[in-house]
C-alpha cells in the first residue's frame, strides 16, 4: 500500500493512496497519523490495507490526490540517520581531495544522525541564508522502520522495514570541509531533509525490491533538464540490511526511526567515474559528485551548486514509466528571517 499525510498540524494527516497516485482515502477511521500507524503496526498495518483495496476497487469515500498538499510521510521523526551506502560515491570525493580512502569504507558504513524534529515536504523550497554555502542536492532512497532491537542481524533487519521513499538530503558543501575538520560530524552544513509525498511498504514494489535495495533509476533533474537517472540497485554496497544493524549495532531503534542509503551512486560500464547523463551516461545524484568527476578529468570543477531560483526535482518510475513515490520538486530561495 502507499500512504502520505497531508499538511495538517504539526504531524499531518494520515491518507492511503491510489496505486496510481490520483486518489486518496482519509485513514483516520483507522488511525489518525503516520506516527501513530507505525507505533502500532502489527495493528493498524491490515486495516490501512483493506483501505487500500477499498480505493482500489472504489468501494470506499475517496477524493482527488494532490502532491503539493503533502507534508514529508513523517512530518518530524523520532530519527533520521543517513548512511553512505554507495561507496563509489564517497571514493569520487576523496579522489578528487588527493585523500586514500580507508579499506574498512568497503566493510563498515559510514552514518551520521541529521535533524529530524522539522523536515520538508515535497514541495517546500529549499532556503538558505547565502549561494555561497554551496547549495547542493541529494537525491536517495529511504525507509522507515519498525521497533528494532539492539543488536539485530543484518537479514533479520529486513523484516522490520515498514516503508520506502525518497530523498532530498540538502547539503551546504562550502561549510563541510570546517565541520569535518573539528572532528564531531555534520551540523550547520546540514539544513532541512525533505521526502517524496507517499511512502510505499515494501510489497507494493514488486520485483523491483530485492536484498534491501530498491533497484530502479532515481530521477534527477536541475531546471528541467535531466540531471541523473542512476540505478540505486547498482553499486550499493551496503543494503538496507546492513545499514539497519550497523544503526542498531548499540542501541535500539524506535518506531519511525529514519535511515537513508546515502546518494546514490553508479560506475560507468568500464568501473570508472559516472559520465553526465549528455555524455549518454547515467549521470548524478548530486552536483558534488559531478564536480568531482570534472576534477579529476580536467583538474577544475566547471558545473556550479544550486542558485537561488533553481528549481530541483527528483522521481523515480516503475518499469511502465508511472511515478512510484510521486516527486520532490523544491525552489531554492533565500532565507527570510
């Protein structure tokens, strides 16, 4: 099934979604908000399905979908923790840098915890106090799990998968070099999250969710031109598994708790750098990877980070080209106090 919450108070309105994306019924006289459903899913969970095959079917009252009236699936979340499951992505930057990139990269995830107690939603534009930050995108995967216990095993991580959608982890790359260089992590460098409209249970993907990975392309377009489109089944290191226990490894994991794959990342087909999508490559799931390609061909990076007024969108499509998630798309606007 596939649900969102629509902007409604600080934690939204629970809705189920048409398959297709153009119709919705209020779940509200199951459960009242996707924080709620999840708390309690072993409970809630059947329910919201039988709503689903209701709309399906037009059995229930139901009404016209629309995107922009989404707040993010979780408007604020217990827990957002955003791994690099892509780790050709994470070679690039340090190749570009001149830095040797530790074997245990390939071995042991790397994670940080972003800010979850006010995210975005699909249509809210990005805003930054200055272009000089280096306002760059994210575009990845996500999923949202139930209560995971301390120590989970990476298979046994997959059944406490709840939901899958996508991501905007915006990133202001002119003031990580500063906040690495201290030694204690992202902050400042780390503004708002923002998610698709719906987040789908893993069932309702089909064949194209395999191992933890979702293997689609993910859809990348700057001003309307296409960006990236790489495969975020291909060259992920770490499945959702994997990041799951490194996540539970010490702690438990409460339900709602957020993890990302990190910005996806593809080689080309001879193991190199990615080619942008005009060289009839797949291209990027961010302006930094692209920017380090260009380093190290040609020694300067050439394509520049967001502006203010750029429009960001990212999507991705089944097999028949519909919209799985719906779309981010966000302006990117100044900061006004």
């Amino acid at each position: 099934m596939k649900l969102a919450s629509l902007m409604h108070g600080r934690d939204g309105r629970l809705v189920v979604v048409s398959k297709d994306l153009t119709r919705a019924t209020d779940a509200f006289p199951v459960v009242a908000t996707m924080q709620a459903a999840l708390d309690e899913w072993g409970r809630h969970a059947p329910r919201l399905a039988d709503l689903a095959e209701g709309l399906e079917h037009g059995s229930v009252p139901s009404f016209r979908f629309h995107e922009h009236d989404c707040a993010a699936p979780l408007p604020r979340a217990y827990q957002w923790l955003d791994g690099s499951a892509y780790v050709n992505h994470v070679a690039l930057v340090r190749k570009a840098r001149g830095a040797e990139m530790p074997e245990s990269f390939w071995s042991d995830p790397l994670m940080y915890q972003g800010g979850s107690d006010a995210v975005l939603g699909p249509r809210q534009p990005i805003r930054t106090r200055s272009e000089e930050d280096g306002i760059d995108f994210e575009a990845e995967i996500a999923v949202v799990t139930g209560d995971v216990p301390m120590g989970v095993s990476a298979e046994a991580a997959h059944g406490h998968v709840r939901l899958v959608m996508l991501v905007n982890d915006v990133s202001l790359r002119n003031l990580i070099p500063s906040e690495l260089a201290k030694g204690f992590g992202f902050l400042q460098s780390k503004p708002p999250t923002a998610f698709s409209p719906v987040a789908a249970t893993p069932d309702e993907l089909g064949e194209a969710w395999q191992g933890g990975k979702l293997h689609l392309p993910l859809l990348s377009l700057l001003n309307g031109q296409p960006f990236g489109q790489p495969n975020a089944g291909v060259d992920m290191t770490f499945d959702f598994g994997t990041l799951i226990a490194h996540a539970a490894r010490t702690r438990p994991l409460s339900a709602g708790t957020i993890i990302g794959s990190g910005t996806v990342s593809n080689r080309d087909d001879e193991g190199g750098p990615g080619r942008p999508v005009a060289q009839g490559g797949v291209g990027y799931a961010c302006i930094a990877e692209q920017r380090m390609v260009e380093i190290i061909k040609s020694g300067t990076a050439a394509t520049p980070f967001l502006r203010f007024g750029d429009t960001v969108r990212i999507e991705m499509k089944d097999g028949d080209g519909y919209s799985v998630f719906g779309a981010i798309e966000q302006d990117v606007l100044p900061h006004v106090d």
